[in-house]
C-alpha cells in the first residue's frame, strides 16, 4: 500500500481532532513534537489534546467544513468554515500543518469571525 500523502494524514488528522473531537485518534496522526503557533492553544502534544478534549466538552456541536486544500512540499494550507456555536455564521480559519515523517509536527492559522450582515456585501463572491 502506498504511503499517505501530507494533504491526507492532515485531512484525516483535522477531521480526528475538530469533528469526531477523539484526542487518541488525533494523537495517532502527531509526532514525537507539535508546535503551535496559535496564542490561544497551548504548545506541544498534551497541550493540543487537552484543547481536544476541552472542545469536546465545551462545544460538542462544532463542525468544520474544509473547503479548499492546497499542499506542496512539508506544507499542508486548509480553508476552513468552522461553526462552533450552532446557527451562528462562524469563522473563516486558514490552517496551515506542517508534516514530517508522515506526521503532523506544527500548525499556524489565520481566524477570521464571519461578519453579520448589518451592511450589504459590496460583492456576491462570499468568503468560501
């Protein structure tokens, strides 16, 4: 069987730990080290899976749809709708992994709170 390719084990890796919420399974995709460049998520493996578990207790209705994918090289770049709160109009991330060995070692993003409409948009592209 051939080796999963980084836009894989990243897809299976986010869906693990920010739909089914299960932190051993998304420890399965993580390396000896995870660094996290987000301020508001602890650094390294216990870190991100108490963020897991505390995700799955606080908010066990999120969902993030992933949108678009682009992968080149070690680099794995998610666009992101995620709704954490139900019926609520969410947040535009673009995630950005890093895979080594055929493991997730580091995650940045870029969060972005969906707006609601007071004013009209100037344009009907959307965000997505």
């Amino acid at each position: 069987m051939p080796e999963a390719s980084a836009k894989e084990i990243v897809l299976a890796f986010y869906n693990a730990a920010l739909n089914e919420k299960d932190p051993e399974k998304a420890r399965s995709f993580l390396g000896d080290t995870y660094i996290q460049h987000n301020p508001h998520v602890p650094d390294g493996i216990e870190g991100f899976l108490r963020f897991i578990k505390f995700r799955r207790n606080k908010f066990p209705n999120a969902r993030n749809e992933v949108k678009r994918v682009i992968a080149e090289g070690d680099l794995v770049v998610l666009h992101v709708h995620s709704v954490v709160i139900p019926n609520s109009p969410g947040r535009q991330i673009v995630d950005i992994f890093r895979v080594k060995n055929g493991n997730v070692i580091e995650h940045s993003d870029v969060i972005q709170e969906i707006p609601v409409a007071i004013f009209p948009p100037i344009n009907d592209n959307g965000l997505f």
